[in-house]
C-alpha cells in the first residue's frame, strides 16, 4: 500500500563505545536483532514520533480502542 520498501526485521552490531560503559571487555562483540514492528503499527495508525507509541506520551485511548489490542486477558 505504500509502493515503497519498509524495513521491519533489522539487526546490527552494537559499537565497542556502547559496551564499555556495561564493563564489557574491548574485544568483545555483541549483535541484536529484532522484528522492528513499531514501523509497520506507526504506518496503520498514521504515527508519525515514535514516542508516541512507546513511552509516557502513549495515547491510552487508542490502546483501549485499537481491535489489536487486548486489556482484558
């Protein structure tokens, strides 16, 4: 529907200067990977910040609204 490509599987290498700080040694390599879906919800829902899909700016109403969403399990 948007006759362009969207990336929503993504992984990476987290670069040495991010791991320092978690006491991890220079020589190590961490990878992460992970399914991205918040794109594809902030497209179906006309999100254009992703904070507020994630976060304190969430809009609880269209949690509560929203068929894909289950408060009640």
């Amino acid at each position: 529907g948007l006759k362009k490509w969207v990336e929503i599987g993504n992984s990476g290498i987290f670069r040495p200067e991010l791991l320092l700080p978690m006491g991890l040694p220079e020589n190590v390599s961490v990878i992460a990977w992970g399914l991205s879906l918040e794109r594809p919800t902030m497209i179906k829902y006309g999100i254009n910040n992703i904070r507020e899909l994630v976060g304190h700016r969430v809009n609880l109403q269209m949690v509560y609204d929203s068929p894909l969403c289950r408060l009640d399990a």
